[in-house]
C-alpha cells in the first residue's frame, strides 16, 4: 500500500468531543470518524485494525468447534415477543415499523433469531452439540454513547450461541469458548483478567467476563489479594451480601410495617425474578415505597409499581433524573457500575420531600451520610464490596478493587430461550428435551479500543504488532533524492513480496510531518530511508514500542525487519 493514494487524515489537535485516550487517538490517527452520537465510519486504518481483530477472533472460534454464519442485522418483533424480551429488554432495543405497519428491532444481541434456526433444522440429539457464531454489526440505544468504540451504539460484536444436549455437555462448550477467548484476548496481546459476573438481563446460570485493566474502564473488578477469587462489582456484591448478610436479612425478612409490600411481594407481582428485584433500589419512606431501579423495562416496571404500591406523595424520577442521580452511569438494565455511597448520597439528596426511616446505618448502605430527616429503611440487597472487605471465598484475603474494560463476556444461558421458544430435540431414549444454551460475545470495536488504552505514548498509538493497520512502515526520508526513493520502494517491494503488511509513505511530505504521522498511527517498525545514512550504506530502523532507533546494513534491512 502508498500512503499517496491511501487515506489517512490525520488530526494535530485532539478533537474537544474525545474524552478517553483511545478515543483521541483513534480520531487523530485518522481511524474513525463519528456520524452521529455514537454511531462511528471507519476509516481504511481504522477498518484494517478491526479486521485484524476479527481474523483473531475468527481464527480461535474455528479452532474451538465454533462455525460461522450471518444473520440479518433487523429482527422481526415476533421472535422477540415469543421470548418475552419485547417487552424486557426496555430502551437500549431500537424499534422500527415496516412501511406494513409490522415491529421490527435493529438486533442488539441475537438469541431469538439464532434459537429459531436452530429449532427449526435440529430435531435430534445426533445434530447437537452445535456452535454457531457471526461477527456482525449490533445497535443498542445506550443511554450514554461515549468513549468512541468503547460505547457505541452501533458497533460491531463477535457473538455465538452453543446448543447441548444436557447441562454436562453445556459446561463443556462454556469452558471450550472460555479457552477460545483467553487465546483471542492473548493474542491481542492484551493483559486481562476472567472474573466471575452476573449473567444480568440475559439471564441464566452463570457467566463471566473478560476485563482489560485500564484506568478509564467503565467496570469495577474486585479481586481478592490471596486466593484466585476475583469478580464484577455486581457479582461480588451478590457474593457478599448471599455469603454474609442474607444471613441476617432476607428480601422476605426485611422490616415490614402493615400494609406495605417487601421485596417479594414486587418480585411476584412484576412476575420477575426475585434477584431482579433485589437489585432494585427501594426506598420506603413511613408510608410509602419508591423504587427507582428495577431491571429489564425500568419505565413499564415503575409505572405499574407506582399502581401496586399506591404511591402517593412521591415523584418518580425520571429518566433524565435518574441520569443525573447516577451519573449516567448505570443505565436501566441493572444499577451497576457505582458505587452505592455516591448513589445513595445522590439519591437521599435527590429525594428530598419525605422521610426514610429504619436500617442501622452500614447495614444495607455503607458510609452513607444520613441527614437528620433520612435514614434507610429498606433498600433490598444493594450493599457494594469495597476495597479491604474481607474476600468471601478464601475467607483470609481482603478485596482489591480496580477498574476494567469489559472486552468479553459469555454465558450459560441455560434453557431460557429453549424453554420459552421450544427449542427442543429427540433423545436418545425416544423423549422430547430442551436444548442447553450458551451465548458468548466478543465487541471487536472495544477490544482495539482497549488495545490503545492499554497501549500508547504521549506521541500516540503503540499497537502490538497483531492489531497493527499496518506491521512496518517504509519512510524516503528525501523525496527529492533518486537513490532514496529507489532503495526505499526496492525494500518496500520486497517486505511485501516476503508477505510483510507493509506500507510506503511516499508523499510529498516532510520527514518531521511523516515521522509525526507514523508515531501517532503506531507502526510497530518504521524503516527510514535518508540521503546521509545511505551514503554510508545504511538505513535505520526505528522500533515504536521501545523508541529505539538502530542502524543496519542496507542489504540487511528486510531480513532484519522480519
Ligand atoms: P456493558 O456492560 O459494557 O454495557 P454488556 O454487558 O451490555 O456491556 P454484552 O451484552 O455482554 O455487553 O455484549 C458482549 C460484548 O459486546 C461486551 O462484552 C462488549 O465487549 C461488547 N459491547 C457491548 N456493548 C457495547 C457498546 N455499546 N459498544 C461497544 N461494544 C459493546
Ligand atoms: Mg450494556
Ligand atoms: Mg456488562
Ligand atoms: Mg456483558
């Protein structure tokens, strides 16, 4: 490839809408171009860095018994409604009619349409165990697009569905796909941890994720300093509050006083599961109830509650509000990513015009400033780990908590799908089943994204060679100079011809502004072809990562760049 006809507009301002490294960088470098809020073009580098991803990607999900198919990224309403999630899944889902009037989604996630193929072509126990997957563009409407790729609303994932015939076999297309993703993320050359997660609004059994430590992950991991124990905030609240506290208080055992409804008469009432509830954040004030979070559809949820629970004197918050009680952080599919003291602190301030009275201070909210007319009676299971807790598996250990990038995540889903879409197939013994399921996603866009955090320099990108848009970069220091471009484009023609991903600066620019370019952009090597080295039978290589310039031999300069 020549950069004169390539397309690379790079940026010497970092651009005002850029809050992240990654994010910076991707616009500076000439990678990506936003459309809309979070809706982003990818440019030619920017494109090659994403296919590099998913040929990674590809290459491990075929090596570990996963095959490939497309989807079609509009979703009829139909399946959606038969798994009920046409009415769960809330705002993120973008709706669309048809010019007949008929409910479409844009697919943010594809276990309806995956779980339809499957029912309809798998009818024995001799077809399964099957794992399908596909790399292809999702939309979910975030309430807070940011950081670029990291959180877009259109964006591209890597997801795939395994269908087993019993929970044994299921468990081992999970631990299959848990080593597929290591030797991905390994690949990408990223430093990651697997820790144990919710399965949140998709549901199921269990689940994990695979985090990038960086500084601006929007995703807390807890881990403990003795033992291998390590989890996502949610998750870890959970194992805290199951291992100790619920001992002390179940949902069914907090304060009631009469006429009012604990937990569990929500949780029955929404007809939900009662860890959804759990993790709703209710307030009760002498009277009355308020509930703020309840996961799947927050809006619907909160409307019939305000019914149930003959709510009078209180205002529900409303999207806009909660945005700004939470930071915006949280979303509605589930309170998550902050922690509970700045929340509640929030929160009790927010809710001003009546009294919350009750729990011991620390029991359910920690170090939460109780003001004279606030206390917190009720607030279901919502206390959050925090660093120095004691670690609930090793018992001897205490938490660490640092902040994380969720790259991967995948499930056992179980036969939540099965069940409701009867996905069935005949056994070996003559009887009807349910097929197991396992879903497992990948987003390509936020892998590269963390990539860049993870790897970068006041000067710009470090890529690892794997994701590279380009491995080398052969720079004719002086344009003017015959012999210059001659050796420069002679070893260009050779790194390609060896099958070197190579690419020549040959415009008509300044030794500074290319230079600037190809340290921004990232080029693991770049090869410098200038008029004084030359005449001493020299070129330099100049490696990114290191910073390291060396001198080498001119007739040595493609073996040593291999
Ligand atoms: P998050 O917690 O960050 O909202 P999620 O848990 O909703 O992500 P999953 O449903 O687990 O996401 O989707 C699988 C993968 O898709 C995620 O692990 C992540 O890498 C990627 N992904 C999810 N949402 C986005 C997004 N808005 N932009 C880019 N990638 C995303
Ligand atoms: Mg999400
Ligand atoms: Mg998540
Ligand atoms: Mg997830």
């Amino acid at each position: 490839m020549r950069l004169s006809n390539y397309f690379t507009p790079t940026l010497r301002e970092t651009p005002a809408e850029a809050e992240v490294v990654s994010h910076k960088l991707m616009l500076r470098a000439g990678m990506i171009r936003k459309s809309a809020a979070g809706i982003y073009s990818y440019l030619p580098l920017g494109l090659k860095v994403i296919q590099k991803v998913e040929q990674i990607v590809r290459k491990y999900m075929n090596e570990y018994g996963a095959v490939e198919l497309l989807m079609p990224a509009v979703c009829s309403a139909d399946l959606w409604r038969e798994s009920g999630r046409w009415a769960d899944y809330g705002k993120e889902l973008l709706r669309i009619k048809d010019r007949h009037g008929r409910d479409f989604c844009i697919g943010p996630t594809h276990e309806e349409v995956i779980t339809d193929i499957v029912r309809n072509s798998v009818k024995s126990y001799k077809q399964l165990p099957l794992n399908l997957y596909q790399i292809q563009t999702k939309f979910r409407d975030e309430v807070r697009p940011r950081f670029g790729l990291m959180r877009g609303r259109e964006f591209i994932m890597k997801d795939a569905y395994s269908f087993d015939i019993n929970d044994k076999a299921a468990e081992k297309s999970y631990k299959q796909m848990h080593a597929a993703y290591c030797k991905i993320f390994e690949s990408c050359n990223l430093k990651y941890k697997v820790v144990e997660a919710d399965s949140g609004a998709i549901g199921g059994s269990f689940s994990h994720e695979f985090m990038v430590l960086a500084d601006t992950g929007e995703d807390f991991v807890i881990s403990c300093n003795s033992c291998d124990y390590s989890a996502n905030m949610e998750k870890a609240v959970t194992a805290d509050n199951y291992a100790k506290d619920n001992e002390k208080i179940l949902p069914s055992q907090q304060v009631k006083t009469p006429g009012q409804k604990t937990v569990e008469d929500v949780a029955n009432f929404l007809d939900v599961n009662i860890n959804k509830i759990v993790k709703t954040l209710i307030l009760k004030t002498d009277d009355d109830f308020v509930a703020l979070m309840v996961r799947g559809d927050h809006e619907a949820n909160l409307v019939k509650l305000k019914n149930y629970l003959d709510v009078v004197n209180v205002d529900f918050a409303s999207e806009k509000e909660i945005e700004e009680i939470t930071g915006g952080a949280m979303g509605f599919s589930g309170p998550v990513n902050l922690p509970l003291p700045i929340y509640a602190d929030n929160a009790v301030k927010y809710i001003k015009n009546f009294v919350v009275g009750g729990n011991a201070k620390d029991v359910h909210l920690k170090n939460v400033n109780i003001g004279e007319d606030f206390t917190v009676k009720q607030f279901g299971d919502f206390r959050t780990a925090e660093p120095g807790d004691e670690c609930p598996k090793c018992g001897k250990g205490t938490y660490v908590i640092t902040k994380g990038i969720e790259v991967g995540h995948i499930f056992k889903l179980g036969t939540k799908y099965s069940e409701s879409m009867n996905a069935t197939y005949l056994d070996k013994d003559g009887k009807q089943k349910h097929m197991i399921m396992g879903c497992y996603g990948i987003g390509i866009g936020r892998t590269a994204a963390a990539a860049i955090e993870q790897n970068h320099d006041d000067a710009g990108i470090i890529w690892p060679p794997q994701l590279a848009p380009f491995e080398v970069v052969v720079v004719p220091v002086n344009t003017n100079d015959e012999n210059v471009v001659n050796v420069a484009e002679t070893i260009y023609l050779k790194l390609l011809k060896k099958g070197v991903d190579v690419v020549i600066d040959d415009r008509d620019e300044r030794a500074g502004v290319k230079f600037n370019d190809a340290d921004l952009i990232g080029y693991p090597l770049r090869i410098n072809v200038g008029k004084k080295t030359l005449k001493e039978g020299n070129i330099e290589i100049f490696i990114r990562k290191d910073k390291e310039l060396i001198s080498v031999k001119r007739e040595d300069s493609v073996n040593k760049t291999l």
